[in-house]
C-alpha cells in the first residue's frame, strides 16, 4: 500500500497539467491585490482539498463493484468533464482580452 501511495504522490505531484490546471486557476479566481497570507491560505486549501479528494476517490474505486461500475460510465465521464474544463478555459481566455 505504501508504494501505491508513493508512486501516486510521485505522479501527481510532478505532473505539468495539475500544476498548470492550479496556476490558471489560481490566477482567475485571486485578485492581484489579495495579501500574500490569503494566497498562501487558498494554496494550502487546495492541497488539502486535492489529498481529500484523491483520498476519497482511491478507497472509493478500489471496491470491485465500484471498479466495474465506473468503467461502465469512464467514456461519458471524461468527455463531460473535458467538455467543462475547454469552456471554462475559453471563458478564461475570451475574459482575459
């Protein structure tokens, strides 16, 4: 378990899309002017909100019922999801101009 849990960790952690993801998130959601103590805030937040998350999806997903159910919908799920982020990156960009 502990070398699931590392190489996850390891994944995640150095993967270029989560960091992108959070930055252009970050830098929509918090003012300029926000002091640095409430961006450190929000930051930790995330942190915390991503090891729950993730937390919650392995035990989730690791039950065998869960497992088959979830391949059933992937397809559906991912393009749902990948259809939000491209119109919340557009709205990004379209705002940014």
């Amino acid at each position: 378990m502990l070398r699931g849990l590392r190489v996850g960790f390891l994944t995640e952690i150095t993967n270029p899309k989560t960091i992108a993801f959070f930055l252009g998130l970050f830098a929509a959601a918090v003012p300029a002017a926000t002091p640095f103590w409430a961006k450190l805030a929000v930051l930790s937040a995330g942190g915390m909100i991503e090891v729950a998350w993730y937390t919650a999806v392995s035990f989730a997903l690791s039950s065998g019922p869960m497992r088959v159910g979830y391949q059933n919908i992937r397809r559906t799920v991912d393009r749902v999801i990948g259809t939000l982020l491209i119109a919340v990156g557009l709205k990004v960009a379209l705002d940014a101009r």
